[in-house]
C-alpha cells in the first residue's frame, strides 16, 4: 500500500487545499505581489479577493447548506497557512474567523453571508475600545434607535472594508450591527502598522446601522468567532515562519564569508538547527490545536486550544524572523530583502489578538478553571 | 503464542496496562535511580513467565514480536506507570544484534540467557577518547590462537559493577585506512583476572556507571559478532528504532506532573512570573508530544523514520532539564536538600529529578552531536 493509499481522505482533502491555495498565490505573484500591494497603499488586490472566493477560500468553514466548503477549522488553518507563507495582505482570516465567524453563528440566512463567501463584499469587525490609558477598556458604544454612538478600536481590516459589523450595547443587551462603510457620523482613522497595513480606530456619532442579532447570543459568538480568528492566526504564522526559515537556510548556504558558505560554520548551523525545530514543533501544536477545536463544542476549551495555538505560534515567529535577520547581517535590515518583511508582519500578527505572553496567561487561566471544575 | 499485532491498538494497550498496574511491584514505580538486579529480580520472574522480556524481539526467539506501532504503546504505557526498563542493555542492543547478525549456534546460546537475565548486560562503547568521536576508539583486540586478547580501557559502562557480560566496540586493524573501519563487536565476559571494574560516583552521589580496565582479558573467537572489521555499521544500524525511543515524551511529561503538584502545593502559582514559565514548560511539553504523534503516525504507516527523528531528542530533553529546574525554583530555600520533600500528601524528590534531567542531553549522542546531524542530513548545510 503506498502512503497515500493509508493517508485518511481528511488528510487527503487538506493536502489538496493546501496545493491548490499555495499554487493560487504563487501564480498571483507570491510574496513579491504583497511587496508591490504594500509599497502601493498597504491595500489588497480586490480581483484577488474574487480568485479567493471562486476558489471556496472565505467558505471554508461555513456549512455547505449555507454555501460554503463546510470543511472546518483545520482546513481554514491549511488556509492562513498559505496566506502567510506569501504574507498576502488581503484579509483571510477577518474574513474567516470573525466576520463570517459571526456571521454564521448569529445570522447564517443573512444576505452577507453569501457576499463575504462570494468575495464581493469585505466587512471589519469592530468590538475592541480603547480607555484613557491607551489600552484595551469596558466598551461603552451604545446603539439605540437604529444609530450607533461611541468608538472602536483596533479594528483589522478597516481601510478597504465596504462595511462594519459592531458589536455595541443596547437596552435590550448586546447587539451585532452592521454599518456601511460610508454611513453618515462614522469617521475612521487610520493607524499605520509595521507591515504596510493600517488598523482602524472607528467613531460613529449616530452613525445608521443595521440590527442583525442581539442578547447573549452576541456574546457567545464573538467569544467563538474570537477564538477561531486567535487559532487563524495561529496558523498563518506557522506559515510565516515556514517560509521565513525557508529564506533564512537558502540565505546561509549560499553567503560566502572567509571562503566559505556561512551555513558551514558550526554556530549557525547549530541556531538553523534550533529553528527548524522551532518551526517544526509550531506546526505541529497549532495544527493538533485547531483539528481539536473542530471536534470540540465547549467555548471555554475551544478558548484554551486557541490560546496553545496563538502562544505557540507567536513565540515561534518571534524567534524565527528575529533570529533571521541576524543570520542574513546587514542586508537583514534593509527593505529590500523579503526577510524583513516577514518580520515585520510577524509583529503585526502577532500584536492582533493576544501576543504569546498574553495567551500563556488565557491558556493557564482556563486549564485551572477547567481543574477545579472536576 | 498471541498475535499482538493483529489486536487493535486500544485493546492491546488495555491488556499491557491492566498487566502493569496489576502486577507491577508498587515499590518499584517510578525508581529514582537505577536499580541492581537482584533489587527487581522478583519483577523480571514475573515478566519472563508472562513472556514480555523482550517486547521487541521476534516471536521466534522468544519476543512478543511487536510491529512498531505496538512497541510504542508497550513503551508507552512502561513509562506511564513508572515501570523500570530493567537491566535491558541486553534485551535492547545485545539480543537485536545477534539476531540480525549472529551465528544460529550463538543465537541458541545467548538469546535465552539474555531474557532470563542469567546473563546481565552492560554496554562498553565509550573511552576516555572516544565520546561523541566514538570512532576514536583504541581498545584493541588481537587473535591468539581461538581467542581475542583485549587491552584498553572503557569508560561511562553504565551498571558495569552488576554486570557479567560487556558487549563492546573495539579495535581489530588498526592499520584500516579509516578509524570507522577495523572496528569489530565482540562479547566478553566480565568475570576473569583480566578485567577490573571501579565505579565511578556520579553528581548525584550515586554508583550507576564505571571504568572498566582490560589488562590481556580473553574472549572466544566465537564471540565476534557478524564480520571482523564491520563492528561499526552494526552499531550503526540499530540506531533507528531507538532515536524515537529516546525522543520520546514521557518523561517530561511525568516530570510535569510532579512539578505541578509539588508547585501547587508549595503555592508557586500564586507568583505570576511563575505561573508563565510552568505554562511555557506545559506548552512546550503539549507540542512536542503533537510532533512525537506525526513520526509515531509515520513509524505506524510502515514508514522509516529519517534523521529528523533526532529533533523530537533534543526538544524533549531540553524540555525536560528545563522542567526540572523549575521545580528546584518551586522548592526555594529547600532546593537543595537531598531526599523526597512532603508538601501535603505527595513526596517530590526535586533534586533527584534535576539529576536525572542532566544526562539527557549528553549520552545518546549528546544533543550538539543531533545538531550537527539535523544540520547536514536534513538542513543540507555544507561542510
Ligand atoms: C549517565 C550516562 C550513562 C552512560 N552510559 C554509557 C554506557 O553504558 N556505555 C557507554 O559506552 N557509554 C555510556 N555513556 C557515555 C556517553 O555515550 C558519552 O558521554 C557521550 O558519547 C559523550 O561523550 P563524552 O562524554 O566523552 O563527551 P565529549 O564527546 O567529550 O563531549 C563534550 C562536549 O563537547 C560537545 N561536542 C563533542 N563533539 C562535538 C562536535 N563535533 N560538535 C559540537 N560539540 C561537540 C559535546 O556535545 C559535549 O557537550 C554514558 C554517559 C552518561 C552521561
């Protein structure tokens, strides 16, 4: 029997996927396409937002019955894996894990959801405030009236989408609304990150929106989505790091120093060595993690697997686009080198939705509620 | 004579496990240090009467013929329950290599005296210098008449001191172009004027390993195994079950259950710098048996397992001494006192454990010696 004759039809699919995405965005240009799209506005490429959608990419995780591949999570990892071996900046895994994310838990028969599958439309989700001091707050957006008043933070995705989906309290409790991008009372500024995108900071001043769900329901399905977009993004460093290790290695082969590769020195073979474990050890983590969080129903626990996730995966790239530049010396810093552009959206990636010292914390915290409820 | 390999996976490890937990000396579990014979000859009665010696080995030559999907959990489930691998030097290298290379008359002999344990194993591989450069070995062995004459010296013979018999690498053509060849595998008993052992105390104080002096000792000519000269592919070839083996994350993973309730006990996870480097530890203990589970995936499809198996050994025995120290930071003013320390009904022995987390990534080819192999064989790295 050959390997793949005893590879099981799951593992069968994702392989598939996988050839197919990788194969997509290398046609598109690979990295070189997101080094053209970062120096032009730090935008995507909206005809390739539409080759992703043809391709079921935004579906993956939405149920056949409502369009979509209904493949799971672990095929979306397969997914944002692609997305950041070429670091594509279109927006994958908002797309994926939250604004579908939502989406489907709250209002799958809502005319968006077919958009966001079909790749014709791109919603932010906006559910972050920010206090006094700068950091993370109580939200206070209040919606009422059918109108929004207050503000969001740190939004991803914000330049380019055609609309919001807020999360804001209501006399009713929490509610999810949707707010076209050019509504009248919103005002969006744009904060510039290390890998050419922006985030959004978003006010609305009785800012028109549309009411899609509300009550606890809200709640829960941001907490999911949330987790869903953690182990997303995850695996989009996992990919990341693949590839930034992948440069690194043909880097240290092929740079002569005193008449010979640098790879032939022991020191760097030895810190390759320690990164490629790095890398290897990520992939596997994340991918057990998010096959788990697709069997698995309990929120809390699916929190805890994406928090092993993100915490794995962001000490992984840390280490890897790090140690990377130095191994490649002063071309490392330069821009023109791809590698620091691997950098540079590792940061980005890594500061969205927890860092690695933020999910040790969630991760820890759920295992000993999850203790002392036994 | 059951067919192991045809039970599912499942069953066969309920099977091993309900053995182990009924019959399992509890003295024995979990032995912080490695034990003489005579210390778990009762268990090794047992285990050689219920025919799971040499797990293994096959059936024909009184194994359990296990594929290697079952050995694993066989190991597995040895570990989880803290049951010591016994004095197996013999049932793991000797026996494998004189099944595959030996003569039918020294198969008659030598297999059933390995798994009764009449004869006891120690390994002489490594020299005062010859270490990671094994190939530098010096120990000569000359023929006179039909027998070898051996003079040399090994060093770090792990339980030499309770051993009757040395299996060993040494030097019969030391004019071979490369010191790889003219390296044959001999046999040799340890009870005869020539061959003096003295133990060596290691850090932790106890005597688990010695020198061993050859001064004109004698073995048959019948005790070389396969060909002269060609002692080092031997060797060589039985490597690759073993590089899972060692890699494997039991033993982090018991040496984290011990942190945890020695910590929690202690009340180190009310410190937040803490509570983040045990779940630093946890997590990396979590991934690593996830990579373990796609090489035992791989070893489970039939599959040979590449150089790359040597990052499961230096991931988990980093992991592993990490750990460790972890625990001696737990035990603050008592991290280090010798001897189990009580916090509420449990005794964790920490300084035992550091010990025991040492080593790791020294032998088995210490965890440098894995670099500069993952560096070439996998990485492609020049020179
Ligand atoms: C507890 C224990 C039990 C043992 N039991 C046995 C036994 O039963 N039988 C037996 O034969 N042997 C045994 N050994 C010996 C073991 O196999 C050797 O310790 C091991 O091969 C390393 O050799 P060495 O100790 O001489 O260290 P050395 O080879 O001298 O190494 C010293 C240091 O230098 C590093 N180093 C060496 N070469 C390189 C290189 N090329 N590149 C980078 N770094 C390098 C090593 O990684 C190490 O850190 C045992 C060892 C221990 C600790």
């Amino acid at each position: 029997m050959t390997q793949t004759d005893m590879l099981s039809s799951d593992q069968e699919d994702l392989r598939m996927l996988r050839e197919s995405a990788r194969t997509l965005f290398e046609r598109a240009g690979g990295s070189g396409r997101s080094r053209k799209l970062r120096d032009a506005d730090g935008g995507w490429d909206a005809d390739m937002i539409r080759e992703l959608a043809e391709a079921g990419v935004f579906g993956v995780t939405v149920p056949e019955d409502n369009g979509g591949l209904g493949m799971g999570l672990a095929a979306g990892g397969v997914i944002a894996e692609e997305v950041g071996r070429v670091i594509a900046p279109e927006p994958v895994v908002v797309t994926v894990g939250l604004s579908l994310g939502l989406l489907r838990r709250l209002c799958p028969d809502h005319a968006k959801m077919e958009q966001l599958v079909g790749g014709t439309t791109v919603l932010a989700v906006a559910w972050q405030e920010r206090g006094p001091n700068g950091g993370p707050a109580e939200a206070t957006c209040r919606y009422a009236d059918g109108k929004l008043t207050g503000s969001k933070a740190w939004v991803v995705g914000a330049v380019g989408a055609d609309g919001f989906l807020v999360v804001a309290d209501s006399d009713a409790g929490p509610v999810l609304v949707l707010a076209e991008a050019k509504a009248s009372g919103l005002s969006l500024e744009k904060s510039p990150q290390a890998d050419g995108s922006a985030m959004g900071e978003l006010s609305f001043s009785g800012t028109p929106a549309e009411q899609l769900a509300d009550g606890a329901a809200v709640q829960d399905a941001l907490a999911d989505a949330v987790s869903d977009a953690t182990a997303l993004a995850a695996a989009e460093l996992v990919g990341l790091s693949d590839r930034a290790f992948e440069i690194t290695l043909d880097y240290i082969k092929t740079r002569e120093q005193f008449d010979k590769p640098i790879g032939s020195f022991q020191v760097i073979q030895h810190r390759a060595v320690d990164l490629h474990v790095m890398r290897e050890v990520a992939q596997a983590g994340v991918r057990e993690a998010l096959a788990q969080m697709d069997s698995e129903a309990d929120p809390k626990i699916r929190a805890r697997l994406a928090s092993r996730a993100k915490a794995r995966a962001v000490r992984a790239a840390k280490k890897i686009t790090r140690d990377s530049i130095q191994l490649h010396g002063a071309v490392g810093y330069t821009d023109e080198f791809d590698i620091g552009l691997y950098l540079n959206r590792a940061l980005v990636l890594s500061a969205w939705l927890g860092d690695d010292a933020y999910h040790r914390r969630m991760w820890f915290d759920a295992r000993e509620e999850e203790g002392a409820a036994q | 004579m059951t067919d192991w390999n045809a039970m599912s996976d499942a069953e066969f490890r309920k099977e091993v496990r309900g053995f182990f937990e009924a019959e399992y000396p509890e003295e024995l579990r979990h032995l912080p240090h490695r034990p003489k014979f005579a210390e778990i000859e009762h268990w090794h009665v047992k285990l050689h009467a219920k025919g799971w010696v040499a797990p293994a080995w096959p059936a024909e030559f009184g194994g359990m013929g296990l594929n290697a999907a079952k050995l694993l959990i066989f190991y597995e489930e040895q570990q989880r329950w803290g049951v010591n691998r016994g004095r197996d030097m013999g049932i793991q290298m000797v026996g494998p290599l004189i099944i595959k290379f030996g003569t039918q008359e020294q198969k008659d002999y030598w297999l059933p005296r390995i798994l009764s344990c009449e004869d006891i194993w120690c390994q002489g591989y490594s020299e005062p210098g010859a270490g990671s450069d094994l190939a530098n070995l010096r120990t000569r062995a000359d023929i006179e008449g039909d027998e070898f004459v051996i003079n040399g010296q090994k060093i770090w013979t792990t339980m030499a001191h309770d051993a009757t018999h040395i299996f060993m690498l040494v030097r019969t053509d030391p004019d071979a172009p490369k010191k790889q060849q003219g390296i044959s595998f001999l046999l040799a008993p340890m009870d005869q004027p020539g061959v003096e052992v003295r133990t060596i105390t290691t850090l932790s104080g106890e005597t688990e390993f010695c020198e061993v002096f050859f001064d004109n000792a004698r073995t048959p000519k019948a005790n070389l195994v396969g060909e002269l000269n060609k002692g080092w592919t031997m060797a060589k070839a039985l490597l690759s079950f073993e590089r899972i083996f060692i890699g494997s994350p039991s033993l982090a993973q018991n040496a984290l259950g011990q942190l945890e309730s020695f910590a929690r006990g202690r009340g180190a996870f009310d410190d937040p710098v803490f509570r983040d480097r045990f779940a630093q530890a946890a997590l990396d203990v979590e991934d690593h048996a996830a990579l373990y589970g796609r090489f035992a995936d791989q070893l489970k499809r039939g599959e040979t397992l590449g150089a790359d198996v040597s990052m499961l050994k230096i991931w988990v025995t980093e992991c592993f001494q990490r750990i460790t120290e972890l625990m001696i930071e737990a035990a603050g003013p008592d991290g280090g006192t010798i001897g189990p320390l009580q916090v509420g009904n449990v005794n964790v022995d920490v300084l035992a454990s550091f010990y025991k987390a040492r080593p790791t990534t020294i032998y088995g080819g210490s965890n440098e010696i894995q670099r500069n192999i993952l560096s070439k064989a996998v990485l492609g790295l020049p020179g």
